[in-house]
C-alpha cells in the first residue's frame, strides 16, 4: 500500500480535539506532536476546538480530519451534517484513542468508528501485528510493547467492511476484564477502511479513507518515534486515496492542487481557535 497519494501540492488536514466529557491530558502535546510532523510530509496541520468550525464552507478546505481523543458529544446536528456531507465528497477520516468515544448517538460516526465500551488499567501491554503491510504498522515488531489503556468496543469494526490492523496479547493485561463479545476476534485496537463506511448511499464513488488507533494515551507516548511513525504511516495512507483536491484535480474538497508546500509548522489562511465551545 502506498503512503502517498498521486504527485500534488500540499494537504490540509483539521485536528479537532474537543473534549465534553473525560479529557486526556496528552492532547497539547500530541497536536504539538503531529505539527511537527507537517512540513516533513507536505501537509499543512490546522488545529481546533471550535464546533462552529464544521459548516460545509470552512471543512471544504481539508483533505482530511482528525478526531483526537474526543468525549462526549463533540458537534452539534448542524456540525454532524456538515461533517457527513464532507465525508459524502471523498474527505478521509482519521481517528485516535478516545475518538471512538464521541458522538455515541451518531449512527453515521459509529460507522465511521464504533462505540468504545470501556477501557481497562493503563499499563504495559503487548500489541500484536495482524497485518505489517500497511503504512502504519510496517515499522513495528510483531509483539508491541507499549505502556497505554487498552480499549474494548461495543462492536466488531470488521462489521462494517474494515480491516483490523493491530490486536493485543489479552494475558499481558493486569485487568482482566472479559471483552464484549460483540468486538469480535481477535479484539481490535487499530483498523482501517478502504472506503469509508460512514459516507450514505447517495454519495458519489469518490469515498475516501478511514483509519483508527486505539492507542495514545499518555503524554510519553507522543514522544515515542515509533508511535509517531505507526499514526503518521495512518494519516499518509488515509490521504493516498486520491479523493481530495489536494492529489486529484476533480476533487469536491481538500486544499487545491496548486498550494505552495510549507516552509514552517502549520498555519492556514483560514482561522481556527484552540478553544472549547
């Protein structure tokens, strides 16, 4: 699989991290984190807490969206819809850690993820690779030593057509409560979707990506090279669907093919705050 997509100018990418409910610590650093990682990819990382920020106008503009360890009910109904609209034009999902913990009544996120049921202690667990082919976890040992929550979901993601990258060695957990069985086997804690599960029939073929990360947790895991290599390798497969303008002249949204590559840590022309709503 490819990490980039058709030669092109420079993505957008929005990180959207507002919290309603539990909020994790970590999200300054891990924004810092993937800010870092702009220029050296040729993408061009906006940042935001403002729900008023997702109109069709203003997400036209990005090739793909981050979901950042999110709680609670993130956006209203007019944010939702402008958010469906744009992933009904080819926009690319892209989701970490709590993420899966937002919009729980949001049929239309829930196939872009799946409802989180509950976490268990954080400590060191080992991660296993299912599948080291793709971008994300190409750079990873088969057995992951990482200190982090280990997430445990309401459903299976396999449900609805994605293809589970990463599981977990269940006797490295010192909490040993059983998973919902609805999660399927082997219990997922990264995935991906080719085409993107949550756009609606009525969409046009151009369906962009959608790719998920359990992990995150913590503040040193931001710091952590290898970390930062499997979410980059997430982020840069996501964008190679080539359904954005950034890659693809036909584009409906995403940053216009002619934009200048970055010469500095992200910013846009276009305003984004940093605060809660």
């Amino acid at each position: 699989m490819s990490q980039t997509g058709a030669s092109g100018g420079t993505a957008k990418i929005l990180i959207f991290s507002r919290t309603v409910d539990f909020r994790h610590d970590s999200i300054p650093t891990a924004v810092d984190a993937l800010k870092k990682q702009g220029p050296p990819h040729s993408i061009v990382f906006d940042h935001t807490e403002d729900q008023t920020l997702f109109t069709d106008s203003n997400l036209s503009q990005y090739d793909a969206i981050v979901f950042l360890s999110n709680t609670g009910q993130v956006l209203d109904d007019s944010g939702i819809q402008a958010f469906q609209n744009w992933v009904d034009k080819g926009g690319n999902f892209v989701g970490i850690h709590a993420a899966s913990d937002s919009l729980r009544n949001s049929t239309f996120f829930q196939n872009e993820l799946v409802k989180l049921n509950f976490c268990i202690n954080l400590s060191l667990q080992t991660i296993l690779v299912i599948d080291a082919s793709h971008p994300s976890t190409s750079m990873l040992p088969q057995r992951w030593a990482v200190q982090d929550e280990m997430y445990h979901f309401k459903s299976d993601p396999r449900s609805i057509g994605a293809s589970v990258l990463l599981s977990a060695d269940t006797s490295s957990f010192t909490d040993q409560t059983a998973p919902d069985p609805e999660e399927g086997s082997p219990s997922p804690k990264a995935w991906f979707q080719e085409s993107s599960a949550g756009a609606t029939p009525e969409a046009s073929g151009r369906i962009g990506r959608s790719w998920y990360t359990s992990l995150g947790h913590l503040n040193e895991t931001w710091e952590d090279p290898t970390f930062i290599a499997h979410v980059m390798g997430g982020i840069t497969w996501a964008l190679a669907s080539n359904t954005t303008r950034a890659f693809n002249a036909s584009g409906s949204v995403g940053n216009p093919i002619s934009a200048p590559a970055p010469t500095n840590n992200a910013t846009s022309g276009t305003p984004v705050t940093n605060t809660q709503t």
